[in-house]
C-alpha cells in the first residue's frame, strides 16, 4: 500500500505487507488506516507516516471492505474475515 500526495504524485510513505491483499482500505477523520489480507492479518496504521499501530490475525483470510460506525457516541470498526466478522473498539 502506498500513500501518495495528490497534488504532487509524490509517495509520502509505504507499508508492505507479507502477503497480498485484496482488502478495501479505510482511512478515519482521526488519521489511522485500516486494512488486512489474505494471512488474516488486520492492520492499523498511521495515516502520516504508514507506521503500524496495530495488528491482530483473525484466523481467516480478509478480502472485503472495512466499515467504521457510530453507538451511542463510540467509534467502531468491522472487518469480515474467514466466516467470522470481528469488530473492535476504537
């Protein structure tokens, strides 16, 4: 994955990850990007400079899109991995 500035095509930072991906990306108002792939790795990280935040292994590969939504004023965000979907507490 590569974070690019638009207005000048420039790569500002990328994050490589040990399998390949068919995972969406989301990216959050408060600067953190999630992803995962096909290892049942679920990333978090850094929208500044790509570093890893956070990392869990959901056991089953990821290929979907992650969601983020709102419960009574806490931020979540899902992940459907495998058979399983996996929601954490942001």
């Amino acid at each position: 994955m590569k974070a690019i500035e638009a207005t000048t095509g420039t790569v500002k930072w990328e994050f490589k990850e040990e399998t390949s991906s068919n995972a969406g990306i989301l990216t959050t108002a408060t600067g953190l990007v999630f992803t995962g792939a096909q290892d049942g790795n679920f990333y978090a990280l850094d929208a500044r400079d790509g570093k890893p935040l956070w990392n869990f292994q959901t056991g089953g590969q990821i290929h979907g899109g992650v969601v983020t939504y709102l419960v009574e004023g806490k931020q979540y965000v899902a992940v459907a991995a495998g058979t399983g979907l996996f929601t954490f507490a942001l």
